[in-house]
C-alpha cells in the first residue's frame, strides 16, 4: 500500500555518497526533505540537485536535511556530483542513496510502472523529527520541482505545528493563517491575545508574527 500522510517513514539501511546510513537514526530530531530523482547524467535532474545545494542555507534554517535517491550506484553518484557542482556553480554535500537494486525506491512507491519499471518518479517526502510523514508530492520524470514551494510547504507545517493554526490559499511566510475550526471563539480569545478576524464562523483569521 503507498505511504500516506501520517504514516511512520519506513526505515532502512543504504549506502549514500556520504556513505552507510540507517535512515531512523540519521533523520532522529531534525526534519528531512527526501527526495528522488529519475537518473544521474540527465538533465532536469542535474538542476533539481544543484538547487538542492544551493539551498543549503535554507534548508538548515528549518532544521531540514536534504536525502537524494536514484537507482544508480555511489561511484555514478559521485561523478555526477562533479558535474552538478561545475554546472549549477555549487558545492552539493547532502547524501545521495546508491538504490541500484530500487529495494528502498519500491519501498517508497518511488517506481511508477507506466512512467518506467527501472528508474524513480520525481517523489518528495517531508518527514518530521519523529519520523512521521507530513507530505508527499509526486512529479513526472520531465517535469523539474518548485522548490520554493517545498521550502514554503515546509514553513507551512512548522508554523502550524508551532501554533495549531492552519494556512490558506496560496499563504506565504508573514502573512496571516487561518485557526481551525476545531478551536471555538472563547478558545482562540484566549490562544490568541492579538485578537483575530471572523469573516465567517468557519473563516477566521490571526496574525502568528505578533
Ligand atoms: C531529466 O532529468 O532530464 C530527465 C530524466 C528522465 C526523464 C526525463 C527527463
């Protein structure tokens, strides 16, 4: 059955460019962005791990690792890299898993049969520091991420986490979240001292940065 929202992230041990990881153990108290990618020597996926890199910063920000994953082996890794690194003007340090026997892809639901029986879909999983699954995205081998959008999404879960809030449409960092319906009036005057906007009694607004 594919992994869902909610579900533990299934633990394995692999070799990586960094070398052998047990994936509980490596993961424990920060939040991951695991990620896998098509084929090393490709293209779309030469800009994917450059950006990955280049985001480094950010990641770290918000307590995140980066794992790579392709069905490819440590040393094809480790000559891509090379050229991840020149093309993409970034030094990549983030692992990337060796699954040239696709155990911990199919483990994931990383193949997609109609898309190719050898080589991952674009899958993201977030995990969070207790190893649970926050979310998944899948994208079709010719078709590159958003990784604005993963940064945002993460922000999302982690300001909700922080607060019991949720977030709406298109909500960026700063801007104002949404309290649940699940938390009454009485409640949020209380959780929330800075006072909130009712635009419905299921719609309301807060400012968390106050
Ligand atoms: C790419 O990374 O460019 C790519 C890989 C597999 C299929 C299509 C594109």
């Amino acid at each position: 059955m594919a992994l869902r929202i909610g579900d533990t992230a299934p633990n394995f041990t692999i070799a990586t460019t960094v070398g052998e990881i047990n994936f509980h153990d490596w993961e424990k108290g920060k939040w991951t962005f695991f990620f896998s990618h098509p084929a090393d020597f490709t293209p779309v996926c030469t800009t994917e791990m450059g950006r990955t890199a280049q985001l480094a910063p950010e990641f770290e920000a918000r307590n995140c690792a980066s794992l790579g994953l392709s069905t490819d082996t440590v040393d094809e890794h480790l000559k891509w890299i090379e050229d991840v690194n020149t093309t993409q003007n970034t030094t990549l340090k983030f692992p990337i898993v060796a699954d040239a026997d696709k155990r911990i892809a199919e483990l994931y639901g990383m193949i997609h049969p109609s898309e190719s029986s050898t080589a991952a879909v674009r899958s993201v999983f977030i995990i969070d520091p207790e190893m649970k699954i926050r979310l998944t995205m899948t994208y079709p081998m010719a078709v590159g991420r958003n990784f604005d959008e993963i940064l945002r999404v993460l922000d999302a879960l982690q300001i909700g986490d922080e607060n019991g809030i949720a977030t709406p449409v298109d909500w960026q960092p700063g801007s104002k979240v949404i309290i649940p319906p699940t938390v009454s009036n009485a409640d949020a005057e209380k959780k929330f001292p800075q006072g909130f906007e009712q635009i419905l009694p299921y719609l309301r607004y807060v400012d968390v940065s106050k």
